[in-house]
DNA sequence: CAGTGTGAAGTTGTTCACAGCA
DNA sequence: TGCTGTGAACAACTTCACACTG
C-alpha cells in the first residue's frame, strides 16, 4: 500500500508538455557550458539565460530527477546527463522520411539530429528523378519500398515532409506498416488510430505568432 | 466613460497565443473548404477535423471577430477573410534571411510562404561560393551588405537559419539594422533588447516530444 | 545569505452548462 | 433540435512565499 514503493517511478507523474519543450534547450546550453569546463550551474543563472522564473527551472530539472546543492547549484556534467538520458537524446532513434523535396532534404542533411540520437535511415518518394539516389548518404527509394522496409527494419518514426494533398495518405501508409510515431510537417490535420503518435509542426503557427506580434507592437 | 466606444478594439482584449497558433490551420482548411464551394461550416464540424472542443473553436473563431448563424454555421467565405485580415495572411511580409545553407535554402525554396503573405526577399551569407547565386530567385548577398539594405528597405522581419554559434552575432546586427522581429530557427536563447520581437522556432523541442511519447506509450 | 525544494496562490487556457435562436 | 455565444467551473502551468541547507 505504499505509494512511494512503485519501482522508482518518476513518470507515474506525468511531465508536463512546457517542461519538455525547455529540456532540449537547457541541454544545449549545459553542454556548452560543460565544454567551457564549467562546474556548476545555479537555476536563476540558467534561467536568466531563457528569460524564466527560477522555481520553474527548479521544477522543470526536478522532473527529470536532478537535485541540486544549496548555495553552489547543479553539477553541469550530471546534469547533461541525467537530461540526456531522460530526453533520450543518448539512445538511437531512426526514422524513415517520406518527401524528399526541399524540406525534406534540409532535414536529412541536418547534421544537428545526430545531437538527438535521431538518424534518418531512408528516405521515400514518388520522383522517379530523385529514386535512387542519394542525400547526403541516405537513400531515395521508390514510396513502394516503405512496407517492406519499414517491415523488416522496425522503424518506429515516420516524417512526412509531402505536400499537403498528399499527407493524408502517407500517414495511412505509415500506419499501416506500423510506425509508431508520425512527425507531420505538413500543414493538414492528420486522422489517425488513437495509438499512433502524431506531432505537427506548422511553420504557420509560428509566423502567426510573429506577425500577431508585430501587429501589437505596430499599435503602441 | 463608455468602455466600447474605443473605436471597435477588439485586440485590447488580448488574443491567447494558443489561439492564434491554431487560426493557421483554421485558415488551411477552409480555404479548401472554399474551393471545394461549401458554404457553410458549423464550429463542431470544425472542431472535429482537429480534435478539439467545439468550445474552443466558437471563442477562436470569436476572437478574429466572426459571428454564426445558430443551427447553420459560419459562412466559409466569410471565415477565410476575416481570418486572413486577422492574421495579416493577406499582406505583403517582406523577411531578410541570413545563413543560406540547407534549411536557409530549403525556407527560400518553400512555396508555402505565400499563402502568408511572406517572401524572403533577399539572403545572406559568408560563403563565398554561395554569394551572387540565387537561390530560386532570391539573390544571395554578402552579410555585409546586410546593412544598406536593411535600412533602405525597410524590412521588419529577420530569419536566422545560421549555426548556432553565428546566430547571437547575426542577431545583434539585425537589432542594429532596425530589424523588429527575428525568426530563430538556431538552438540557442537570443540576447535582444525587449522591444525587438523573438519567435524561436527550436526543432529538438519537438522531437523531444514526439521521443517522450514514444515512451511513454512503451511504459504501457 | 544565495540557492534548493515545495506547497499555496495566481494566472491562463480549456471544458462545461445553459440561455437564446431559428 | 442543432447550433451560437457566454459566464462559470475546471485543469494546467507559472509564480510566489517560505522553510531548509551549507
């Protein structure tokens, strides 16, 4: 009947979303900082860095099971570790790519996935131009190929860099051949079984917000 | 001492950025709705392309300042206009990118930018060997003409794509050159004065979710 | 006394409940 | 009855207040 006797479980506690979100780039820095040689690193300095509260640093690093000492702060090495093996950023993650167009291929040449553990294994599309090839080392297949592959490589995360009128459709693909994960980039909402993971990034979002910004500024 | 007769404000009241991350996609789908000729759409018919609550979609939809018609709906047309004036979708945004190497290139060659209003007019970089090409028509300038024509363009908008160690020294030039808002898309948390507006578009913090899904899913 | 750690208060965003309408 | 529209309840996240530590 002890609550606390579950096997260490910090995650029985669900980490919120924001939280996740800052790690990444609280570990960016740390590992900057631990390049330096730094030692230590307090919450309100690494806070100042982001513009955030202390205590939500504090909060935030205490989810991912870092303590700190009184008075000196966080050991900068323990920390990018115990970060790392909580993002999972120290393990390897492949992942297949659909689209290998301008987008696409920005990604498969993007050296700072390996930062994450992430390598994108292949690549899918239906130019029969691009077929066959290679990007910076990664593979072109025909979009034939995916449920083979996907099939025998297990691959658990699938990038969908399509056009829109196509994303729907690789997304079943995807489905059907077992990804467990969808990492949508493109602008539609994807419909999908509830156990299949879907993250979207919009650039729209963002530049909504940039020129939502700008427009409030404009006002002052 | 009327509070509304402050010339139809309807922004003093401030709009959630959740919000307004979540008009783009809005705007997406019933600008195919659109071509599609449906003339109506109902907020829950809505909501359910997105999985959201109807709620939701009705206060969104509020916020931009469209009204409905009770067991009808809102009328498509209608929505798309005044979601694109909301947004500022349907002007010109002119943006300056700096650092044109695989994203840099893959953010000039994406067409989807127009449906924004947004156009890189011009980018940068030290390269030599990429300086006086083009790049799907935008020329590619030496950084240090960034400054005559910042200035003589009157560009507000600034995209940096560099390596992070780049991006804090190509920030400050922007803030220099009067540069009001800068797009970070390097990992790293920008120094700028608070009137300069930074959207940080990081994309570890979304992989970092996708990862933390995953297993969690696992867990189960 | 500068920092960790944590429960309480405050804020913001989401969902619920229901009145009004056609 | 199915939808809009809105105030109230709720949930999630952030900030505050303060006890504790070396």
């Amino acid at each position: 009947m002890e609550k606390s006797m579950i096997h260490e479980d910090k995650n029985l506690v669900a980490v919120p979303e924001p939280t996740i979100r800052r790690m990444p780039a609280y570990l960016t820095l740390l590992r900057q900082l631990k390049q330096e040689g730094q030692e230590y690193i307090s919450a309100p300095r690494l806070a100042a860095f982001f513009n955030l509260d202390p205590t939500q640093v504090v909060k935030d690093l205490a989810y991912a099971g870092a303590t700190g000492r009184p008075r000196v702060g966080y050991l900068v090495d323990k920390l990018v570790e115990i970060l790392e093996e909580f993002l999972g950023f120290n393990r390897k993650h492949e992942a297949f790519l659909v689209g290998a167009g301008f987008l696409g291929s920005a990604l498969i040449q993007y050296q700072g996935f390996r930062e994450a553990g992430m390598k994108i294994v292949a690549a899918f599309d239906t130019d029969k131009k691009k077929v066959g090839h290679d990007i910076a080392g990664v593979p072109v297949f025909d979009l034939g190929k995916f449920r083979d592959l996907a099939g025998r490589l297990h691959i658990n995360i699938g990038i969908i860099t399509t056009p829109s009128s196509a994303a729907q459709q690789i997304a079943d693909l995807m489905v059907g051949w077992g990804i467990k994960a969808i990492w949508n980039f493109a602008p539609v909402s994807l419909k999908v079984p509830k156990h299949v993971i879907v993250q979207d990034t919009h650039i729209y979002s963002n530049l909504a917000v940039i020129l939502n910004k700008l427009e409030n500024v404009r006002e002052k």
